[in-house]
C-alpha cells in the first residue's frame, strides 16, 4: 500500500493486516509515508533481506505491528525481531511437499508463516501453487495463503481447508496499478470469503 487515501478506503472494509513494501527493487515499494496510515489495520512491513537496523528503523517510522520476511532470515534473525517487539510472519516459496521442510526450523521464532508460490525472484508471481501439497503441513505455526489469489479463486478457497490456516494474502491481482488496491475488487472479496 502506498496512498494514503486508497489505505483509508482498504482499511475500511475491515482488513486485518495492510502491508508497506520496503524491498527496492519491487515496483511496490514505500519510498516515502503515506499522508495516511492505518489506524485499525494492524501494519505490516515487508522486507527481503533487510539488515537488523533497517527493520527496526522502518517499524519505527511506520509503527510496524508486523514484519513478513521474503529472504534468507534465519530463525535466530527472526527470533531477535521477536524479542525486540515485532511480530514476524516468514515467507516460505511452494511448489512441492518438499518445500514445506524448512519451516521445521522456524517454529516458535515466527508468529506466522506465509506460503506463496515458488518463483525464480522475490515476490509474487500472480500464479498459484497446488495447495493439495499444503496437506502436508503439520506444524504448530498458523500460515496465511498467497500466490495469484483473486476473485476468482474464490470457489476453490471455499473447498480449501487447513486446520492452520488463519487468511489469505491479496496482491497483485487486487491491484489497479504497483501499491494501490482495487478496493471494490477487495470488498467482494471480503464479503464473499466471510460467506
């Protein structure tokens, strides 16, 4: 999210969670605060790689609830972030079983996990993995859903079901340009998911 006033209209319709990109290299990226921020919301930063002091710089800034991690953040990184006053929810890239592993080493340093789609770079590629591998996922740590989630998935999310499972991530395809959201794209949505 990067105008203030598209935030006001997001936040609004009940969200949860609103994320502020603090990767350089994403078309996303929050270069400078929105003349609004969240106020019921809970503010995520999002970040791939990012040293320690330019986390707790940005949360400061943009009184971050959150931190969502897209990089090689060990689990000490994360458990440190923890201990400093930040949630972390860490990213983990799917596309088979087998990618589910690593999350082993992070239960109990995260407060979430997100479980995107694999791609070969950072962030999202508006494509969705095959949740049947999610199945596999026994671990204690609750996860958010994304990858090329959109109106459209909404049928499937509705047959979709984990006991771990606490939401959904909307990006891209809730998107009217990088960093504004579609918000009546985002209301049925919310309306339809509630259901």
């Amino acid at each position: 999210m990067t105008d203030g006033e598209n935030i006001r209209e997001v936040e609004s319709l009940g969200i949860d969670l609103m994320g502020f990109i603090f990767y350089e290299k994403s078309p996303r990226c929050v270069h400078q605060l929105p003349d609004y921020l969240p106020q019921q919301a809970q503010r995520v930063g999002v970040f791939v790689d990012a040293n320690y002091e330019t986390i707790m710089d940005r949360a400061s800034a943009f009184g971050l609830t959150f931190v969502q991690l897209h990089g090689h953040e060990t689990p000490s990184f994360c458990a440190q972030l923890q201990a400093n006053g930040l949630r972390v929810i860490k990213a983990f890239s799917i596309a088979e079983a087998s990618d589910l592993e690593p999350t082993g080493t992070y239960h109990g340093t995260c407060d979430y996990f997100l479980f995107d789609t694999k791609t070969a770079t950072h962030g999202g590629s508006g494509q969705r993995f095959d949740w049947k591998v999610l199945a596999q996922y026994q671990g204690p740590t609750p996860f958010l859903l994304s990858g090329g989630i959109g109106l459209d998935s909404l049928e499937a999310l509705h047959r979709f079901s984990h006991p771990a499972l606490i939401g959904y991530d909307l990006n891209s395809r809730f998107e009217t340009s990088p960093g504004v959201k579609d918000v009546e794209a985002v209301k049925l949505f919310t309306l339809n998911i509630k259901h």
